[in-house]
C-alpha cells in the first residue's frame, strides 16, 4: 500500500459530500472502497484510515472482519460512469483508460452543456481523430516485429541443422567441411556454425545493448524516444482539432488510447 495514494484519496474525499474514495493497491490486488456519508470532513477522514488499517494490514489475528451488506452490493460501482469524479481523477493519473475516457466524457458535458448520452457522438469523433493516421505510424513497429520473429526462429536451423547449415555455408561461408564423424549429431553441427554465427550474433546483441543504453540516457534528459514523441504528437494535434475542451483531460486520453 501506498502511503502517498492513501493521501490523495484523502484529500479528495475531505470536501466532497459523494463519499470517501480509499484506493488500496498492493502487490496481489487493486480495489476502490466508497462509502457514501454525510458526516464531517474529520468523521470520513477517520472512517478512511481505519478502513486502510483493517484492509492493509497483515495481522488480522482476533480482529472481525466486517462483510459487506446487499445494500453495499447494490451499491457497488459497475461503470466508470457510476464512479465519483474525485475517483476518477485518482484512476486517471494511475493511467487507468477507462477513468481518462470518462472524465473527457464529462468535460465535454460542462463545456457543451449536454446530457451524458448526447456527449457520446463528440466523444467518438474525438476518438476517431485520435486514430487518424494511425496505420502508418504502425508499420515501423510491424517491421521490427516481424523481422525479429523471423531472425528468431531461422536462427534455430542456422545454427543446429544439417542441410540448412550446409546450405548457408555453400552460399555465404564457404568454410572447410569437417569430417563426417564430426558432424554426426547436431550439438556437433552447431559448434562447426558457431564459427560464423557467432560474430554477426554477437555484434547485433551488442549493437541492441548500445541502443538500449542511449533510449535509457534520453529519458534520463527528459527526451522523448520516437514512441514517446508519436504519442504526444498525436495528443497535441487532438488538441488543437479541439481547443476548447481543457488540454491536460484531452491530453492524458488521447496518450493511453489505443491505436487501433
């Protein structure tokens, strides 16, 4: 459990009468816990820290655990649009999609001044202009996995069986055939290729570790790889086809939505 997690939600439910939103996230399980009140500020406080005692604490020994009513049950939030927006907002800058999608939904409902259904068409062309384009921006992505799938499973013949190693030498190696007793089992046929797939293997895994390093050392600058960068190119131009709608919602949706 974060401490810093717990805080937030407490801040957010202290001057809010929706309730108290308590998000525990811990290694095994994520849970939001809401408990609809009218008390004081102080009261919800308490009632939330005693909740984040009894649900993250790992002596449970002689302590009763309270089961939830059907009244809790039917209680229970199904939909991002049933959450409170102090909820939502907590979601949101944890990543959670959904949380991000909902609170546009929202804003676009303040600024247009509509019902939760009528803001629906806005929200799907916002949506579809986020994809624009984005096909292209996938065919490096499909490149590099279809050619490492493919440099993958043709290592494995290149390095352990007969013909395709023979094969390759007549065509590219041209190195000295040992005798056949040595090549009798295909242990014996990878150690003879080794002799050439291991320098251009080597250089490549070299090569990967080097650019691996540098990707490291631009996010230690705040600089943005070209994934980083694709995504806020396409945030701020959603932006820009949509001025009027607050930038940061508009921005944190349009980054973790998907491409497709």
């Amino acid at each position: 459990m974060s401490s810093l997690t717990v805080m937030r939600a407490l801040r957010a439910s202290a001057g809010s009468r929706s309730g108290i939103a308590l998000v525990c996230t811990t290694q095994k399980y994520s849970f939001a816990t809401f408990a609809s009140s009218t008390a004081s500020p102080v009261s919800r406080a308490s009632t939330a820290l005693t909740l984040h005692r009894r649900l993250c604490s790992t002596n449970v020994e002689g302590l009763e655990v309270s089961k939830p009513t059907m009244e809790d049950a039917k209680n229970m939030p199904r939909f991002y649009s049933e959450f409170s927006n102090e909820a939502l907002a907590i979601m949101a800058t944890q990543g959670e999609q959904g949380a991000r999608q909902e609170r546009l939904i929202r804003e676009i409902m303040i600024v247009d001044n509509v019902s939760w259904d009528d803001a629906q068409p806005t929200f799907q062309a916002m949506s579809e202009a986020n994809k624009a384009g984005m096909a292209l921006a996938k065919v490096p992505y499909k490149i590099g996995i279809a050619t490492a799938l493919t440099a993958a499973f043709s290592s494995i013949p290149l390095c352990f069986h007969m013909d395709t190693v023979m094969w390759f030498n007549e065509r590219f190696v041209t190195a000295d055939i040992p005798e056949s007793k040595d090549l009798e089992t295909w242990l014996e046929v990878g150690s003879w290729a080794w002799n050439w797939m291991e320098p251009p293997l080597g250089q490549i895994s070299f090569f990967l570790l080097c650019l691996q390093f540098a990707r490291s050392q631009m996010q230690n600058l705040g600089a943005k790889p070209f994934t980083g960068w694709l995504l806020h190119r396409r945030a701020d131009r959603l932006c820009a086809a949509y001025p009027t709608y607050n930038k940061k919602i508009v921005t944190e949706f349009s980054t973790t939505d998907d491409w497709h």
